[in-house]
C-alpha cells in the first residue's frame, strides 16, 4: 500500500496527502487525534468545522458544505457521546443527535461526489450485552443491547448499515472502526456525564487538591472494560483508511482488559490521593465484559502502542495542564 498500482488508478491514502480530508468532530477525544496524526504525517488541506461554523444535525447545511468542499476523504468522528449516566439520562438526544449527523455526513459525501473514502466511527456498545468474549465482528445483532446505551447502540448499528447499503447500492468506499472504550487528551472530564477514566482522573485529582479523606466510585467496581488510548485509535483510523475497503466494520482494541476497581486503583496511584475509596452501589455497572477480539486489524498489521499506565499519567498531565489550568 501507499503506492499506485496497475490496477488501481488512485493512489492510497498516505500517497495522497495534498486531498482535502474532512474531519468531523474535529474538537473532540477521537477526530482532535485523527487531525494531530493527519498533520504530523505531512498531510496539506485538511478540513474541519466548529459545531459554531457547521451544525452537522442540519441537512441542507451539510449539503452545502460538501458541495463547497467536495473533500476527496471523510473521517466522520463527530458524535454525541458520554458515559453511563449521560447515555440513560438524555436517550433522546443519544438516539436523534447520532442518526442525524451520520446520515447527512454519508449523504452529502455520496452526493457531493468527490468523496473517495469515508470512514465512519462507532464503539463497542454496538454488541449484544452478553456477546460471548472476546466480541468478534460476526457478534453484531446476535442479541439483546445493554439497556444503558441501546439508543446511542441503535444509532451506530445504523451508521454501520448506512455505510454497508451505499457501498452495495451507490458504490460509495464506505468503511467503519468500533474502537472499544478511548481516553487521552481532549476527552470530556465532566463529573457526571463523562466516561469513567476522566470522570476518576476528576475525582482523585480534586479530592487530592482539598485533603478530601475519599472518593466515591460508582457501581460494583468488578465490570471489565478495555481501555486503547486515543493515538492508538487515530493510527488505526489512518491504517484503514489507508489498507481497508470491506463491507463489515473492524473492531479496534488494545487487547487488554481491567477491572472497574483496579482501574480506580491505577488513577488514584498515577493522580496520588491518598485517601480510600467508596462504592456507590446505586450506580449501574453496566455491561458486565465487554472485551473486543480485534485480531482482524491486527492480522492486516495495525497494532496498539500505548500502555495503560503510560496513557494515564499522560493523559493526567493534561488535565493538570489544559483543564485545571484552565479554571483557574
Ligand atoms: O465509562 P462508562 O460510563 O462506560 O462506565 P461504559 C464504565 C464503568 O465504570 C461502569 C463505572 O461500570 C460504571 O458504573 N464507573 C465508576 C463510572 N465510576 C464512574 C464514574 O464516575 N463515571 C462513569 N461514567 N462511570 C459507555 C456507553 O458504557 O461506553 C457509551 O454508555 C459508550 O455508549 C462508551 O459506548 C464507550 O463502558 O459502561
């Protein structure tokens, strides 16, 4: 790859760094790391909006920046996302927001009709709450969802199939990544509707900062979950981008998986609180294991770099550095 060949007239990806990329989501953990790594790869003319600049929830503005643009690749990593508790709270605006921004962002890239490659991105809640593990691609609609986010699961299994029918029907080079639990830089670390690592970054940190004697944990502490930091994702993303044009999605995981406890554990110790832990067990726990099988990437050659402990003392460092900084 990375080549012209014979007998495909168009170059790769990474041979074609002077097209316009359209990243959506720009701002956010996910599309911010697909821009640094797109940027530090040399590429010329990416494109990006502030939600202020391009409401991607409206149609006809979508349309209109597309038919303006017409960028040759889409990254469509803009979504409404959050964690546990904001997923069971607003339902509504899980469910409509997603719907909406995926079908006018593969609409308008098949109408525009400049647009060579679009990857849409999802997440591993898309996956029957009790699929067996590790959760291999072939476990999509096996089963029931987890009650907790099957509104933001409904919307990207549907992104998932919107991208499968334009490819069948339009022909369109749509391809899709369901990374499995993300953090880093970027990331939201609002208190409640945050995702657990940077609601507990959060906590440890402000509890360090005012003697505080502990800190309260949600649910039972024992679910798993699989933690890929944020750079690993957008080496990914590039790499499919680059070598991937198949109609089912691809898993992308770090392969390694913790304990709800021992990740709280791992956060107090990188953060140095030195107070106890409690368990508010009124908080669901959701999914018990949700651990992807992402051999299929990794059998293409992708393969994730960053620990779980380095990726949490960087990711705290910037916190300290951009958001408590920041409020000051
Ligand atoms: O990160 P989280 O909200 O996402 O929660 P999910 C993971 C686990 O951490 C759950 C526990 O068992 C939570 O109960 N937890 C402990 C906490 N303390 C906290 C806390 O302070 N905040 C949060 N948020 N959790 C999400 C889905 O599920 O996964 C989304 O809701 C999305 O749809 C995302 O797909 C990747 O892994 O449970």
């Amino acid at each position: 790859m990375g080549t012209v060949t014979a007998a495909d007239p168009h170059p790769s990806f990474l041979a074609d760094k002077d097209a316009k990329v359209f990243v959506a989501g720009h701002r956010g953990l996910v599309g911010s790391a697909i821009l640094r790594r797109l940027l530090s790869l040399g590429f010329t003319s990416v494109v990006a909006r502030t939600h202020a600049e391009l409401d991607l929830t409206r149609q006809a503005d979508v349309e209109a920046f597309f038919a303006a643009e017409r960028p040759r690749y889409v990254v469509l990593a803009a979504a409404k996302v959050g964690g546990i508790h904001a997923n069971s709270t607003f339902p509504a605006d899980f469910i409509a927001a997603n719907l909406q921004i995926q079908t006018n962002v593969v609409d308008a890239a098949l109408r525009c009709g400049s647009v060579r490659k679009l990857l849409f991105l999802g997440s591993s809640c898309i996956y029957p709450k009790f699929a067996p593990q590790p959760i291999t691609e072939g476990a999509l609609l096996s089963g029931p969802l987890e009650p907790t986010n099957e509104w933001y699961a409904v919307a990207k299994i549907a992104g998932i199939k919107m991208c499968q029918a334009y490819r069948i029907q339009h022909g369109l080079d749509a391809v899709s990544a369901m990374p499995t639990n993300l953090y880093g830089p970027h990331d939201n670390f609002h208190p409640e509707n945050s995702h657990v690592l940077p609601a507990l970054i959060r906590r440890f940190h402000e509890a360090k900062a005012c003697d505080a004697p502990e800190v309260v944990v949600w649910g039972s502490g024992s679910p798993l979950r699989e933690f890929l930091h944020v750079d690993d994702l957008a080496d990914a993303v590039i790499f499919l981008m680059d070598h991937y044009s198949g109609l089912e999605h691809v898993n992308v995981g770090s392969g390694s998986e913790v304990t709800i406890k021992e990740l709280a554990e791992l956060v107090k110790e990188v953060v140095g609180f030195q107070g106890k832990l409690v368990w508010d067990s009124s908080k669901p726990d959701g999914t018990p294991r949700k651990l992807m099988d992402s051999s299929k990437i990794q059998g293409m050659g992708w393969k994730p770099k960053i620990e779980l402990k380095e990726g949490l003392v960087e990711t705290y460092k910037w916190y300290v550095e951009n958001v408590v900084s920041d409020k000051k």
